[in-house]
C-alpha cells in the first residue's frame, strides 16, 4: 500500500520504530541505556531470535520452581511502590499488610504441591472504580472518599480465585471523566517516560504502574479509549475487549453503554493471561450483568514463535482507515504508523487504505451519549444513601441539589452532568440523543462491514504523544479530540487493542512511546491477540527490563 505520510520534508527528528526493549527513563537505572534498535526482519523472527519475554510467564515459573516464594515476590514489588510512587503517583492505597497475606497463602498451596493458575501470586493492581470489599472504592472523587464497598466486583473475585494478589487501586480520572488523570481528586499522576507529561486517562493510574514496574499487570475500565489512550502514552499494551465479553458488575457506572473493564500488562501475552482468567464463563456472571448474554469463551491462546513463519501474516488482510491519519494527527505518530504498516506488510500482510465516512461522526455521538448516561448515573449519589452528606443542612433540596453536588464534584463531571441534562432535557433529547443513537448505528456497521472482508482495521492508537501537564486540562474540547482514535470502537462494541510501535526522542534523554491500534471483530479477541502479538514479537529487544534487584532473579 502506498501512503503518503504528509506534507512535511522527512522524518521528524528523533522518531524510531522501536521493540519494547526500554523502560521509562524516570524509573531507569543509571548505568540502563535507551536501546531504539530496529525491526527485525523475518528470518531472524522464524529463527526465534528474539522472544517476547512474558513478564507473568516468567514470574509464575519462578514462583513454581522455588526460585523465589510469592511473598518475596510481593515484598519486592511493594518496595518498588514505597521507593517510586511518591513521584509518579499511581496508586491511591496500596494494601501492604493484606497483600503479603494473600502472598503467604499462595506459598502455603505452592508448598502442599497444588496446581495453581499462572496468576496465582502474581502482583496485580485494581483501577479505583472497580469495587473491592476490603479496599475503599472513591472513582477519584471526593463524593466517594469514605466509600467502603460491600461487595467484590466480578472481575476482582475472579482474579482472587485464581490466586492473584492484589496489591492495591491505581488513580484515575474523577468517575472516568478525563484523558489526563488530572481530575482525580486524589492527586495528579504523572508519565514514568517523563514527569512533565500526563499519563493519559482515565486508567492513568493503572497505566503508569504497569510501566514504572510497581505491578505485573493491571486492570482499568474503558469507555471512550481509557485503557487504551494511558497504555499508549506509557508504552505498555492495554486491551479493551468487546462489550460483554467480560462482566462489569461491580464497576461504578460511568456510561453503561460503553463501560467495559480490560487489562493492562507489559506485554500482548501478559493482556492475554488476564483477559483469558477474566473472561471464563459461568452462569452467575449472566445472572447479575445483562450485557453478557450473548457472551462466549473466547480461545486466547498465543502461538510460540517457534511454530511462526518467515511470513507469519500470510493471508491475513488488513485496512488502514484513511480518515484517522487525516489532519490533526502530529507527524512523529504518523510515520511511526507508516513504519508499522509497512513492517506488517513485510511479514506478509496485505495492507488496504479504506475510507470511513461516518469516522468523523463518532466522537460527537459518543460524547452525546456519554455525558446524557453519566447524568443518570451520577444522580444516585444524592448524599443520603451514596456519598459524603453534611451533618447539617437547611433542606433536603438544599442539600442535595446544591451545597452537595458543589462540593464534592470537580469542574469536569460537573460539566458534564449539565451536559448531559441539557441533552436529555425535555424537547432536545430527540435533536441531541436521538440523533447520536442514529449516527452510532451507522458507524457499528461500517466499521462491521469492514471487518467482514479484513482481519483487523489499523489506526494510531493516539493523534499525539503524551501531553505536557496542565495543556489539556483547561481547554476540555481540545482534551476531547484525543478520544478520536479510540470511541469509534467503543460505539461499535469491538474489541481493540493498542501496543507500543514506536519511540519519540524529544529531549536529550528524554523518550516518549508511540502506539499502534488493532481493531478486531466482536468476541474476535483470540485473534487479535495472535495479530497483536506476531507485530510486538517481531519488534527488536522485547520487554527487556533493567538490570536491577527487582528481577534478578529471573
């Protein structure tokens, strides 16, 4: 396929089409330094040169051997927390004392030889609006501060089944409502890469854990890109999956038509490794989450590379959507994308550029609906049964309608509550609400149309690099169309995932990641990962990690 990446002269300075073989300069040691190699080509990917070094794999092998006990292994990671997180930010409560314990119960089942899931005693860290009952559960916001759920969501009981230890909750955006993880109430995060920089939102928090190695992976909730736009601007891998295809249950609602919780890892293969134990079926799951009704196991199995051609894309076709590498998007991240596509031909691929004209539809449609379904979903929290309340008040109307909201809610769910009664406002829901419904039906099946003839569409997963802190935040239509890339996906109901393409030298010593955005067709997850993890793997240096104490042992 030919493209013509714009209108510019060359390549922008310090772009590279990079593996994932470096790690955030703020969390790197001294002596580590910035490798931006390049693509291997594919002899040496059939030759199993390189592998992709599953973090999870790795770690759980570990554990089984007796290389190291799971409670050194918690040990570890918490002491990652206590020696970074006071400068990145992640975390809003880490559990020390409950994590070494769930830790010790997986050494006592290790040592009585009982055969353990691969995320039995992994490390593993919980987004703030997924509930857990020994955890408080705030959303980022000081309406829930003193939150305590009574109830585990699905996904956490899940992850507790299969042995996982769950070290603590990562910040995010107040109730999802951002794309910086600068409205969390709590604090602000910043960008491992680069301490200037956002993380992205609203699964910041989970984001930048994962990249400055305080978890093996993570889990964060997406509506419009909020798993994938933080994963793309940290370098890790974030997956959202279809609709339904994992329970939300115990998630606070943000949008509940769009909602869907994912997981966040190092690599294609650690997603992967959440995503299968998350998305195992049973019958009570149905019961309490109506969107899972037409749900199914979904195979996620990952070829070895062993078993991988010189051409492993061979017969797979691909579509580029013309629209989403249209203006608006900065030059490093298209000829990073370029690069990408040109590399998936190399490995065989067919690559066809496609035209999507209701593209530009989705972003108004989607923030139409969203802020109407955030609205109603914010208007439980009246202060009497949820939420912080006064001692005192004049009245109940008072209270609730005005003192209440104004004081525990940040400028940015405040505007989009009023937004979204705006649109559902007697007289305006059929101008605003009824007509984003109808755009969001024609863009589902264009996109579905699409995805009958081709494996997988091809966007960047971001028009930009990660913004500098406090850019966005105060011209919310310009933090909007950031969510370009990602909500068409999110009005279709398609799983998608991003991994990291490339890498941006902005400064001496200063690198940002670039992503690349797999769309695929609904519960078609066990094959995006395949095609997700054949580009990670052909990418020189996979998940390396520094030479440190923390993985010494590996």
């Amino acid at each position: 396929m030919r493209l013509n990446p714009c209108s510019c002269q060359g390549r922008p300075t310090g772009v590279s089409h990079t593996g994932r073989s470096s790690v955030p300069p703020s969390v790197r040691p001294r002596n580590t330094s910035f490798n931006s190699s390049s693509l291997l080509n594919s002899r040496q990917l059939a030759r199993g040169e390189v592998r992709c070094a599953s973090l999870i794999h790795n770690l759980s092998h570990a554990l089984k051997s007796g290389k190291i006990s799971a409670v050194e292994l918690t040990s570890a990671y918490l002491d990652r927390i206590r020696s970074i997180d006071n400068t990145i930010g992640s975390f809003v409560q880490v559990d020390f004392a409950g994590a070494i314990e769930q830790a010790k119960q997986i050494d006592s089942r290790i040592a009585t030889g009982q055969d353990l899931h691969i995320l039995a005693g992994i490390p593993l860290a919980i987004k703030d609006n997924i509930c857990h009952q020994d955890l408080s559960t705030t959303a980022g916001s000081n309406l829930l501060r003193a939150h305590q759920s009574s109830y585990d969501a699905e996904v956490v009981t899940v992850l507790k089944g299969c042995g996982s230890v769950l070290i603590g909750k990562t910040n995010m955006d107040e109730f999802g409502m951002g794309s910086t993880t600068e409205t969390s109430a709590n604090k602000a995060t910043h960008n491992p890469w680069d301490l200037s920089r956002v993380p992205g939102g609203s699964s910041g928090g989970s984001a930048a854990a994962v990249a400055g190695q305080m978890c093996a992976g993570a889990l964060g909730s997406d509506t419009g890109g909020s798993i994938r736009q933080p994963a793309a601007f940290c370098g890790v891998v974030g997956l959202k999956p279809t609709y339904g295809a994992i329970s939300r249950h115990g998630l606070i609602a943000y949008c509940s038509t769009f909602d869907t919780i994912g997981p966040i890892g190092p690599t294609v293969q650690d997603v992967s490794y959440i995503f299968g134990a998350l998305q195992k079926d049973g019958n009570i799951k149905k019961m309490r989450d109506t969107s899972l009704r037409h749900s199914s196991i979904i195979e996620t199995s990952l070829p070895p590379q062993a078993s991988l051609s010189c051409r492993p894309y061979e017969g797979r076709r691909f579509a580029v959507i013309a629209e989403a590498i249209d203006e608006g998007v900065a030059d490093e991240v298209k000829f990073s994308f370029f690069d990408s596509v040109r590399h998936i031909e190399s490995l065989g691929g067919v690559v066809d550029l496609v035209s999507c004209k209701t593209f530009q539809m989705g972003l108004p449609a989607y923030y139409v609906m969203a802020v109407s379904e955030a609205s109603s979903n914010l208007a439980r929290f009246d202060g009497v049964r949820v939420g912080n309340r006064e001692a005192s008040y004049e009245s109940v109307t008072d209270s609730l309608v005005g003192h209440f909201r104004h004081s525990y809610l940040g400028p940015e769910v405040l505007r989009r509550i009023l937004m979204g009664t705006y649109t559902l406002s007697s007289g305006y829901s059929d101008e605003y609400y009824a007509r984003a419904k109808y755009a969001q039906r024609l863009v589902r099946d264009e996109l579905i149309s699409y995805l009958s003839q081709y494996d997988a569409l091809l966007t960047p997963a971001t028009p930009d690099v990660a913004y500098t802190r406090g850019s966005k935040i105060m011209d919310p239509l310009q933090m909007y169309t950031g969510d370009l890339m990602t909500v068409n996906v999110n009005l279709s109901g398609l799983p998608a995932i991003v991994v990291r393409s490339g890498v941006l030298t902005v400064a001496e010593g200063t690198h940002l990641p670039i992503g690349l955005q797999f769309i695929g067709k609904h519960f078609g997850e066990g094959e995006l990962l395949q095609i997700a993890h054949i580009f990670e793997i052909s990418l020189d240096s996979v998940t390396k990690f520094p030479d440190e104490e923390i993985f010494s042992w590996l």
